[in-house]
DNA sequence: AAGGCATGCACTTTA
DNA sequence: AAAGTGCATGCCTTT
C-alpha cells in the first residue's frame, strides 16, 4: 500500500519531471500534439501478466471446463420431444419440509429421482429471464435457502426459480429469523452458482415425494464405512473446517426447528446425484460421538447443527471420486462438447430470441442449450463427432432445452466464487445481462446440425451409458479415494483412464429418464467438486474467449452524465490497466462484450493531490448504448487470447419502470425492511452491506472478485476485502478441498473452530444414522445450550 | 490522517 | 452558447 502510493507520487513526480503536468495551456498543447494512439495490439505485453505456464494452465483449466460442459451434453436425457429441463418446483413449504424430512420416508428417495417425471416444455427465454426479475421481493427467500444451505448447495442449486419460494418465504418469515434482511443480501452473493431446472415430479403436489420411490433395488456394496472412510479422508489436515461452514446459517443458537431439516434438504439437492440413500444410511455414529461432538462445537441445535453440516459436507467430500471418475469417463469426448455446447448455446440463445432483449438484464443465468439430440450421444460414443456442417434450419433448437448456467470465465463467471450474478434475489432481476452475447462471434461453430434423432442414437446412448460397470465395492472406493487424492494434487492432469461408472441398479425402463436425470446432476456434482477441488479453475469456465476480469465500476451520476467519462477504480486500474505514463493516456480499444462493438475510449488520469484519478474517457456513446445509468455498472474484462479489452455494461433491474436513474447518489444503509425493489439504489444499498468500501464495486465483490480470487493475475487485494466480508466468499476461500493441499488456516477465522468432523471426538461406528442424528438436533435434552460461542464471525457482518 | 473519488466549476474549444 | 476539458474541492472511507 505504501509502496503504491509511493509509485503513484513517484509517477507524478515522473510525469512532472517530464513536463507533462505544467499548466494548462501547456497541458493541452502537450495534449494536442502528443495525443497517443496506441492499439490493442500495442497493448497485449501490457495487459497480459500471466506467464505463458499460467496462460497455458488457464488454457488448460478452460479445456476442462468445458470439458464439463461437455460432459452436461452427455447427462441430457435424449429425449426428440424435448422437454427436458423445466424448473423443478418444489410447490409447497410442506413439499419442502417433506423433502427435508427425507428420512421420514421408509424409503429414501434419491432426490434425483424428482426429477423423474418430465414436464411439457417451459420455455427458459423469455419467460425464465422475467421470472427473477418478477420475483422481486420473493427472491430474498431463496436467497435464504441459499443462507442455510451448505457452500456447495448454495453454489449450485438456485431454488430462486421455484415456487417454493413463496413456502421458503412463509417459512423463514414465520421462523423469525433474525435479519433477515441482511442474511438476503448476503446471500444473494451467493447466487453465483448454476441453475439446473428440475423437473416437477408429478406428485410432488401430493407432498408424495418419497411415496413412488422404492430403493429395494439399492446396491449395498455401496455402503460407507464410515470409520473407514474417515480414515480415507485426509481430514486431519484441517482443510475441512468448520468454519468452513459458518455463516450459511444464523449465527444465532435459535435455530428455527425447520432449519435442519432445511440445511439438509438443500445440501441433498445438491448432492442427489452422488449420495444415494444408502450412502446415508450406511453413516451411522454413536450417539455418545454425537452428544460429545456437539457439544465440542458449542452445544445446542446449533452445534448439532454444524456436526450435521460437517457430517454433510465429509459425505459430500466423500462422494467426489464418484464424480470424478464421471468426469474422467467424459475425457475421452475433450474437444468436441464444448464447441458443440457453446454452439447450442448460442444457438438457442440467438435463435430463441432472447438477444432481443436489448440490453435489459434477461438474467443472472446465461441460457445455455443442452443436447438434447440422442444422436449426438451417438456421434460422441461412436467419436464420429465432427464439426458441425453449415448452418441449417435443421439446427437443433428447442426452447425447453436450455440450461441456465453461470457463464464462468465469460465475463459472467469468474472467480472463485464463481460468476458474477449477485444481487438477483433483491429485486429478482439479474445484473449480468446478455451473457449469451459473450459468446457472440466466438462461436468455433456458427451454427449447428445434428443428425435426425433416431432411436438407434438413443439405444446408442443407452448402451453408453448402461455399459458402464458399475463398481462400488468397499474396496474400490478406498482406490478411487487414493486416485482422487492423487488426482486432486494434480487437478490439472485429469486425463486419466476410468472405466468405473456409478451404479445403476435401477429398472433399465426407468433408466434412461432416471440415468440422464443422474447424470445431469452428476454433471452438477462434477462441477461442484471441480469447483471445490479448485477454485482457481472457476475461472476458466470460458467456452470461447478467456476473458480476465479487469475492473468494474458502478456508474455514478457523473459517469453516466454527459462527460462521457468514467472514474476508474484507481487500485483496479492500476493493477489491471496498462501503466500510464503521461495523464494523457492511451487509447484503449474497447469491444462490447454484448454488441462487439469496438469503442474507441481513452484511459487516462488526472492528477488529483498527489494521486492520479483514472478516467475512461469517450464512453458517452457507449453509456447511452447501453442505456446505462447510475447504479449501473460496468466491467471490463481482457481478452487473455487477443489482449483486447474487452467491456460490459450491466444493468441494473429496476422495480420501477420509470428508468429514471434515482436521484439520490448515496446509499443508505439503516433500514432495516428489505428493499422493495430492484432499483440501483437499493441494489448498491444491499452491495454496501457487504463492502465496506462505497467504491469498490459490487459486482466485483461476488462475481468477478470472486472469480479473480482464484485467478493468479488479479490482485489478492480485490479478493480479501470480500470474503472477509461476506461470509459466503469467506468460505469459498476458507472452504478448499481436503486434497488440495492448500492449508486455508490463515483463513480461519480466529474465533472460528477449526474442527475436523473426526477431531470433535473419536469417532465410532455407532447406531444413528443421519436421520438419527437429524432428529437428535430437535431433541430439547440433547446437550446444553453452549455458552456464547465462538461463532460471531458466522454472519455478523450481515447482521447490520 | 491519508487517500479515493464524486463532482463542481473554471476554463477551453467548438458549433 | 454549448460542449468539452481538467483541476480542485470536499465528502467519505480506509488506514
């Protein structure tokens, strides 16, 4: 900090020896005659700061990120009716309360299973991306379900779509959780996660979740010892702490009876691909190990409730071979999915009109198509997967087959915390607008044909997936447990050969719809363990361009004024934008992300005490382009392949449809109601509660901080002053994979207990399963009320 | 106290 | 006169 600002004086001073700062006339006789005009391509050893390995390794993280797409096309149900994704709704708070209650049922449903009942199609474009910015006020329940639920869960599961929102909200409210406006606005940072509709299940109105369900058919070998698995785990590093996972729950001792249940529920849809029902049964401790454990952490429901999250979070930890051997079985398809998924992307997104949306938000989630073509699965298992022929009406597209994922890496996601939607719960809108558009011109493929669907394709497909042998024996999983510690240190090394496919046990009638609703949320496991595995990879999930966050800037009234200028975040711009030698600046080519439009801007500084003030100057046109206006913000990003600046204006939901900028620049930060709207004061009021800085952007702080957490090139600076405070981002840097070597203990929070599940007390086989141990947390005599804990930093900093 | 930056305003340039 | 430019001021946050 010293140092820079020394720099800075010294760049002044620099200036001023080279008598560039003199007086005015001089100034602008300088100006007029010296005027650079540097090119991008002048600026590509400027902005381009990663080393080549680091270049390489992001290229390479890119690949498996996309490999991940991919490896989605290959979890999509081929179904020609299409129809596959709609938004699974969970219809009822006691449809919630039921799932939550899983256990109740004799037979646990593996949630995946919700999804088994496919619905007509629901067009996501338009209609889905009203839907968040119609939900206004509402999207602060999911942003509680976000709240409560484990990183993992709230990171890829948005329940912003559903409509149990109204459920989630009656319950919360009815719950009287305490702040709950500042828990919203935490966790609509948390909204930088994927949105895998569900399918409704037929009966889910019935509150019969679990009715249809028999799990007869299970594969016991699958059972977890747990002792066994525990011993696996290389816990005893600490790397799975519990502060880990703080701060997705009230940090207060009273915890709404509903909120376990809750926590459970969401940590199961997010992992219902991987944990089976006997997984969790097969989880059995002494009660005595509970009683003890709980106490360790403080006593009280919420003790139990962080032994059950630490007992989750071990389950899920446990589970990630499973997925990673999914991901390694996707390998052999590397290259061909992710041109073909951002194709259909684009496909879908162009072709289904959602690009005439001018450049209102359409939502946090770019509308990403999914194959739904069981040729495709054809082509892929036969590796006769060529580049697509040249455009055709022919073109698989169908409204219903988009998937809403976080658009890492295209501007839309990046960091660690991955992409960038923040805010979407508070006015239901989403600040990342035309994400799709990122994607614009940068397609390999412009277009796409698929092959006619034939039912050989699908029988191909079945076969594929039905080939895989399913291998779950004890002894196996302690060899993928070794694999996956081994594969972990080296995440970037992931071509491994892996013949084992999880288990199917189910009916091969009911396999195709339950395999491929498995499989997609295997996909969403995979990611979610990617993403764990390593955070740094978040950034990389660019299907096209890689595109480095830069800065970003929330627009004041007088950048959006007509000066056509922007202030530029002095750090940022210093840290990400070429060094300016004279405050004359340089031209700076600027390509709209959404238009590609290339703007021809002007990065210069004024000298401002002894300081400089960063300006981006010619950005009228661009401003009123976009139709940006205070509160809105920009972003830029760079191009890490072309060095070309890249830049995005977001917008802003607004409740009201007046479009006028509000009038007030400050944002206030004493009320205590939720905001009632999406405007751009309430949402930089909702941003200041989470950065002590009214400068520091907010979108920076949960999307492209976020994803520059994890990226080597951006500034740890822009990066810690988050997840210090926002506890989700705290825990997206705390919360690394057990493997990954990486000791987050400098993240731990002091007052936080770095508590290994297996440090609470000596684990023993016992006789509770986690139901048990669920039903334990409600049990009054448990153990005492603890005294005060440690726990303050959970969520204090949203408690005001 | 130091620094960032939003913006007022004086000044210059242009229409 | 309007638009553009650049600096200075003062508020606000951070240190």
């Amino acid at each position: 900090m010293d140092s820079e600002s020394a720099q800075n004086v010294g760049e002044v001073e620099r200036a001023e020896a080279n008598g560039i700062i003199e007086g005015q006339d001089a100034n602008r006789n300088i100006e007029g005659g010296v005027k650079v005009k540097m090119e991008a391509g002048e600026m590509d050893g400027e902005l381009n700061d990663e080393s080549p390995e680091e270049c390489n390794e992001m290229i390479a993280m890119n690949s498996e990120d996309t490999d991940f797409l991919g490896k989605a096309e290959d979890l999509i149900p081929p179904s020609p009716g299409g129809a596959e994704w709609t938004d699974y709704e969970c219809t009822s708070a006691d449809d919630m309360l039921d799932a939550a209650r899983i256990f109740d049922c004799v037979n646990l449903p593996n949630l995946s299973e919700l999804q088994y009942n496919l619905e007509p199609p629901a067009p996501l474009p338009p209609a889905a991306a009203a839907a968040p910015a119609s939900s206004s006020l509402g999207s602060s329940t999911s942003s509680s379900s976000a709240s409560v639920s484990s990183p993992s869960s709230s990171s890829w599961l948005n329940t912003s779509n559903m409509k149990s929102e109204e459920a989630m909200e009656r319950h919360y409210h009815s719950s009287s959780t305490p702040s709950i406006d500042q828990d919203s606005a935490t966790s609509t940072s948390y909204q930088n996660f994927m949105v895998i509709p569900f399918e409704q299940p037929a009966d889910s109105h019935n509150n019969n979740i679990c009715k249809e369900y028999s799990y007869s058919d299970l594969d016991h070998a699958d059972k977890i010892d747990v002792l066994e698995e525990l011993q696996n785990l290389d816990l005893l590093d600490g790397s799975l702490s519990a502060g880990a996972l703080d701060g997705f729950v009230p940090a207060d001792n009273n915890i709404p009876s509903e909120e376990l249940p809750m926590v459970f529920f969401e940590w199961l849809k997010s992992n219902k691909d991987s944990i089976s029902p006997e997984d969790l049964r097969s989880i059995k401790l002494k009660r005595s190990t509970i009683e003890l454990a709980a106490k360790q952490l403080g006593g009280g429901k919420k003790a139990m409730l962080h032994l059950l999250k630490l007992i989750l979070a071990w389950v899920q930890n446990n589970h990630l071979q499973r997925k990673r051997k999914l991901s390694q079985q996707h390998q052999k398809f590397n290259g061909c999915r992710p041109s073909y998924f951002v194709d259909q992307y684009n496909q879908c997104y162009n072709g289904g009109g959602v690009m005439d949306h001018g450049f209102e938000p359409q939502s946090c989630y770019a509308q990403v198509a999914i194959p739904t073509d069981p040729s495709m699965f054809a082509a892929l298992n036969n590796n006769t997967f060529n580049p697509p022929p040249a455009p055709s009406m022919d073109t698989i597209h169908h409204p219903a087959k988009y998937r809403r994922v976080p658009l890492e890496g295209c501007g839309g996601f990046t960091s660690s915390h991955e992409c960038q939607p923040m805010f979407q719960p508070l006015d239901g809108g989403a600040p990342w607008p035309n994400m799709n558009c990122m994607l614009q011109n940068q397609l390999p493929y412009e277009n796409y044909r698929f092959p006619p669907p034939t039912s050989q394709s699908q029988v191909d497909y079945m076969n594929y997936r039905s080939s895989t042998p399913a291998v779950s024996t004890k002894e196996a999983r302690k060899n993928r447990m070794a694999r996956q510690r081994r594969s972990m240190a080296h995440h970037h090394h992931h071509h491994h050969q892996n013949r084992h496919w999880s288990a199917s046990t189910s009916p091969l009638s009911r396999q195709s719809s339950e395999q491929v609703n498995i499989n997609l949320m295997q996909y969403q496991q995979q990611r979610q363990t990617y993403l764990q595995t390593d955070r740094r990879q978040i950034n990389g999930w660019k299907p096209e361009k890689n595109l480095k966050f830069l800065l970003q800037k929330v627009l004041k009234q007088s950048d959006v004024g007509n000066l056509g200028r922007i202030v530029l975040p002095k750090k940022e711009a210093e840290t990400h934008l070429p060094e300016l030698e004279a405050r004359d600046g340089i031209s700076i080519a600027m390509e709209d992300i959404v238009t590609s439009h290339v703007w021809n801007m002007r990065y210069r500084f004024w000298p401002n005490n002894k300081s400089r003030m960063y300006l981006l100057e010619n950005t009228g046109d661009f401003v009123r382009s976009n139709g940006l206006q205070e509160g809105d913000f920009i972003v830029l990003y760079s191009d890490t392949k072309t060095g070309k600046y890249m830049i995005r204006g977001v917008k802003v939901p607004r409740s009201d449809t007046s479009a006028s900028a509000p009038a007030a620049t400050k944002c206030t930060n004493g009320s205590s109601s939720l905001p009632d709207g999406g405007d751009a004061k309430q949402f930089l009021k909702m941003g200041k509660s989470y950065l002590a800085s009214t400068s520091q952007s907010v979108a920076v702080t949960f999307a492209d901080s976020v994803a520059d957490a994890s990226s080597s090139s951006v500034s740890d600076a822009t990066v810690h002053s988050c997840p210090e405070a926002d506890p989700f981002l705290r825990d997206m840097v705390t919360h690394s994979f057990p493997t990954k070597g990486t000791s987050n203990s400098q993240h731990d929070h002091p007052g936080s207990a770095s508590t290994n599940l297996e440090s609470l007390s000596s684990l023993e086989s016992g006789d509770l399963t986690i139901e048990e141990i669920l039903d334990l947390v409600d049990s009054p005599d448990l153990v005492a009320e603890p005294a005060k804990s440690d726990s303050s930093d959970d969520i204090a900093e949203s408690k005001d």
